[in-house]
C-alpha cells in the first residue's frame, strides 16, 4: 500500500524578470522560459541568427506557425548562450551527440538544455554538469494509465493510481517531465528504458530520483526540481549536482543580449 504523505504544497518557484548580471556561478543553474510566439519583428531578428542548418529544419515543419517556434526557439537559445559568453549569437555553432542533444564545442564547460510545450520554451544553463529540462502543458490523455503501465516503474504506476482522479494528469506530467528531463540530462532520451529508474511524482511533494536500478549511486548524484514556468503548465530540470542553486528568469526580447 503506498501511503500518501501530507505535506504543505511547495512555494512557486518566481521567474523573475531578465537579469543584468550574466555571472554563472559555479553551483549554480539558471533556467530562462520564453515565449515562441514573438511579434513578427523579433521573430525575424531572433531568425537571422540561425545556422543555414537550423533554417532548413525550421523550413522542414508543414505548419508555419511550427517554422516560426521551433526558429524562436533556437534565436532565443542563441542569445542566451551569446550572453553567457560574451559572443554574437550567430557566432555560436552547435554540435550533437549520439542521440541528438546540442551542445557547443567551442565551450564544452557551458553546459544547456531546453523543452518546449505550445508556444512556452525553457532552457537551462550551467557549467560542467549534465543538466536537462523537460516541460509539459498539463492536458486531459484519454489512454493516461495504458502509458502509465506501459513506461512507468509498476511503483510509479501504483502510486498514481493511488491518487484521486482529479490528480492523475498533474502526477502523470509531475512523472514523465522529471523522467524526460534527467534521460535529457544523460543525452539518452527517451530511447532509454523508462521503468529502470523512479521519480516522485505526487502533487505537492518534491521531486527527486529516488531510484536508478542500473546504477544505485545516481540517487547520492542527481538533484531535481519541480518547475511552473506558466499556468496550466509544468516542467522539471535534473542536474548531476546534489548542491545547486536554482536561479529563474523570463527572457523578453532585447534583454537577453
Ligand atoms: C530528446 C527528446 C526526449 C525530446 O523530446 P520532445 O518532448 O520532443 O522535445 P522537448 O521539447 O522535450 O525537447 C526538445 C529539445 O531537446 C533537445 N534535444 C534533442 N535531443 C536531445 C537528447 N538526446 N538529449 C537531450 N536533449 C535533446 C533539443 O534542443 C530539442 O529542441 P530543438 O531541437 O528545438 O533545439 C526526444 O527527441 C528523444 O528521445 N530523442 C532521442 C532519440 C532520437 O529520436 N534521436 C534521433 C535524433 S539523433
């Protein structure tokens, strides 16, 4: 039987507006969330910094507003990471790993993830340690508990059917972002099994790895946070850090370079 802690909910987490100061301290992570739907004028701008690479899969998605998102998405990436580093956006080149993940060789310490849901984008940044973000419009599935049981751990699973039903989709989104975000962390995605490791997932309580059964010590290494970067929405970020100091931002046009 699992038991049902009753614990006070969780302040918010504040996305304060853009900061000047662009210092990464060493225990730190800061996560920026921005909207994908800018004015037209910024859209263009945040374009013109792409790579020819970049505007060909942006021009590979059927739907326009797609194009426009997913070339928002990686304008904004690019001036938050040009800031850190004190370079021209467009200056910045991307590699990929095995299964995808970008990072930047140029300066491999700077490590970065992003998610986008709709039209919310967020991105994490800190220095020499795995980090990933995951995030979710939380929505009505019709077949949540066959996903359940067929990807979650059978303990993940019991304690969301545990739960009252109006909390399904809020535990179910609290599960799959926290399991998203650290299998984004690795670089694995989610080609890597997702029942070989537990997360936390009822409303209210923390979010943690409490289990990886490949590699038990994981649970000592990793830290993960519960995020509400908008209403209706949530997201998590992992990072192998047991000491980090969660920073949050919203980006706006023209504060961020
Ligand atoms: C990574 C993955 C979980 C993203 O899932 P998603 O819900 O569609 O998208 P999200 O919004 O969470 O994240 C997308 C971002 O994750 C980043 N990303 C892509 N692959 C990644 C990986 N393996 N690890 C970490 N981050 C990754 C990208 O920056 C991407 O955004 P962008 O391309 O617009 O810049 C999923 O694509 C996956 O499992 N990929 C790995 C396997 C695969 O299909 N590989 C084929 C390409 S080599």
């Amino acid at each position: 039987m699992h038991r049902r802690f009753s614990r006070p909910p969780l302040p918010p987490i504040e996305w304060a507006p853009a900061a000047q100061n662009r210092t990464l301290g060493d225990d730190e992570v800061h996560l920026w969330c921005a909207s994908l739907d800018q004015p037209a004028t910024e859209r263009e701008f945040l374009a013109e910094t792409l790579s020819p690479d970049e505007r060909e899969r942006a021009a590979r998605f059927h739907f326009e507003e797609d194009q426009h998102r997913f070339a928002v998405g990686r304008g904004v990436l690019r001036m938050i990471l040009g800031a850190y580093l004190n370079q021209p956006a467009n200056a910045l080149a991307f590699s990929y790993g095995r299964r995808g993940k970008p990072s930047l060789s140029s300066a491999p310490g700077l490590q970065f993830n992003l998610a986008h849901s709709a039209g919310l984008a967020l991105y994490a940044i800190t220095s020499h340690r795995e980090v990933g973000v995951d995030v979710e419009v939380i929505r009505p599935l019709s077949d949540l508990k066959r996903i359940a049981q067929r990807f979650f751990s059978s303990n993940e699973t019991a304690q969301l059917l545990a739960l009252p039903e109006a909390e399904h989709e809020e535990a179910f989104f609290n599960c799959w972002t926290r399991k998203e975000a650290y299998l984004k962390a690795t670089g694995e995605g989610i080609t890597a099994p997702l029942d070989q490791f537990e997360v936390s997932l009822i409303p209210g309580e923390p979010a943690a790895l409490l289990a990886n059964h490949a590699n038990p010590r994981e649970v000592t290494e990793w830290s993960m946070f519960h995020l509400r970067p908008a209403p209706g929405c949530v997201g998590a970020l992992a990072i192998k850090s047991r000491r980090v100091r969660v920073q949050c931002w919203q980006w706006r046009p023209g504060k961020a370079a």
